[in-house]
C-alpha cells in the first residue's frame, strides 16, 4: 500500500468575515451575560502575529478596534491595510518602550500600556492629547508590567497635567491559571477612586469575568481569530 502523501503546511488562513461574525456574536452573549453590553463595553480584537488578511475579515465584520503588542509589527500591519483599503482603529497593548513611541505617533488611538512617567512625557512630546490608560500590576507579579497600584493617582494626575486624555486604567490578570476576579476587583477600586471611566481588563479566556468585575474594554484574540502559531 503506498504511503499516504504528506499534508501540506502553509500560512494559516484567515477565518472568514461570516466566521469571525459568528465568534463576535458569541462574545457579545457571554459579554451581556455577565453585564456588560455593546453601549458598555469596547472588544478589542488582538490581532498580535496574524496577518493583514485577519485585519481585513475583523474591520469587515464590524470590528474595528484591533490591538497589536509590537511596535514594528503595528507600523507594517497599518501601512498594509491602508494599502487595501481598511482603517482599523489600533491600540497598542504590548510593552512600550519609550524610542518606540515616536514610531508609534499617529498611528495609535489608545496607549494601553503607559506604566512610567517617562512614557507619559514622549506621548505628550510626540502625540499631544493623545487617549493614554494607565498599566497597573495588580497581581504582584515581577515578571509584569504596570505601575504599582499605590503609584496609580499619581500617574493619572501627571498625564493630565502634561495635556494627555488618561481615560483610564488597564492590567493583565494573573499567570498560571489562577483567579483573576481579586485583580479585576483592584482595578475597578482603582478606578473609583482615581475617578477615570475605562477599565480594560481580561482576555479570551476571562473576559466575562472582568465584564462581571467592570470591565469597559476586553482584549481577545484567540476566541476570535483562532490559535496563534507558537512562533513568540
């Protein structure tokens, strides 16, 4: 019996507009299952590592806030969809390195990430007025990002100061599986307290849960646009 031939391994394929409408409306199920709603809540389809042809089936099912985690691959992502048409507003939810943000400039809508006041100063110098959320570890994990929570008040009033829109707030819960809801609860008390109105806060696999703590912005990948290769 001959052997049977080897499956070809290619690029992924972009889920179709009809399939990425169909995981949106799932979410958006669960989303006002938990409490939140499309008046609420901003779900933001992180498109990290797929292609521009995942760009282009989101904004053409309606979802146009996508968040990228590098600043090379937002530049090259944003010049590729312009070149077919497709304006997406980015956020930009990954690391922020301050001689990044000048390449950044222009291009971003909402700087997640903002967690020092340096990155403050070269957003306000290179992006004037721009919408900023302030990054908060709320986990106590090193090996995060985010300012201290006690550091929270005095960022947001620093951004404020210096001219930028510190609409909010953002954290990353937990690693290794663990509850996020005491994370989630932080944040939102944060919030509160620092008087700002956007929590963002929890992925695919815990968006409902932050939705239930507050949650006005969600960051989901996976359950939108299917597994990334483990290439990062």
């Amino acid at each position: 019996m001959a052997e049977a031939p080897d499956t070809p391994v290619g690029p992924r394929l972009a889920p179709s507009v009809e399939t990425v409408q169909a995981r949106l409306a799932d979410i958006w199920r669960r989303i006002e299952a938990a409490g939140g709603s499309r008046e609420t809540v901003t779900v933001v389809g992180v498109t990290k590592t797929f292609g521009v042809d995942y760009v282009r089936s989101a904004v053409s099912a309606g979802l146009i806030d996508l968040g990228e985690n590098y600043a090379q691959e937002l530049v090259a992502k944003d010049e590729q969809a312009a070149a077919i048409g497709v304006r997406p507003r980015w956020h930009f939810i990954g690391g922020l390195q301050r001689n990044k943000v000048k390449l950044l400039a222009g291009r971003v809508s909402l700087w997640q990430t903002v967690d020092r006041p340096v990155l403050l100063d070269e957003i306000a110098k290179r992006s004037p007025g721009s919408r900023v959320l302030i990054q908060v570890n709320t986990t106590g994990e090193e090996q995060k990002s985010g300012c201290h929570p006690a550091d929270t008040s005095t960022m947001v009033e620093h951004g404020r100061r210096i001219g930028l829109d510190v609409e909010g707030l953002m954290t990353v819960g937990p690693t290794g599986g663990a509850d996020p809801r005491p994370s989630f609860d932080e944040l939102r008390a944060l919030g509160a307290a620092c008087g700002v109105r956007e929590l963002s806060m929890g992925m695919s696999a815990d968006f409902a849960l932050a939705v239930e703590a507050g949650a006005t912005i969600v960051r989901i990948g996976s359950a939108i646009f299917g597994p990334r290769d483990p290439v990062r």
